[in-house]
C-alpha cells in the first residue's frame, strides 16, 4: 500500500504543492527554551520578516573570475 504525505500551510492552511514551500525554524538563545518549526507555502514564506543569509562555501569559478 503506497502512502502520500500532504504538506498544510501552518499560516493560511492550503496545501503546499510538491517542491514548492519552506520550512522556518526559530531557536532561541536560551537552550532550555528549545525550538519551533513551521511549515509554509511560498506566499507566506516572503512575506515573514528576515534577511537574506549568504551561503556558505566557496563561490563558483564562474563568478569568483569576474
């Protein structure tokens, strides 16, 4: 018997299709606080409050020629 796990929206409740979406983590700075985890369609994933973080590594010989 095969099984499909659905992706729900934990901000507006729609479900969020295959390969679209976010997952949003939150750790506090006091570790006995733990932490929280959403899931989120990519409408509501932009419009959450943050910066963009650089990644991590070495950049692609592409653009550290330039």
């Amino acid at each position: 018997m095969a099984r499909k796990t659905v992706l729900v929206c934990d901000n507006c409740s729609k479900e969020v299709e295959e390969g679209k979406g976010a997952m949003l983590r939150v750790t506090y700075t006091d570790a006995r606080r733990g932490s929280k985890q959403a899931d989120l369609c990519d409408d509501c994933a932009g419009s959450m409050p943050g910066r963009a973080v650089a990644r991590r590594g070495r950049k692609p010989k592409s653009a550290a020629a330039s």
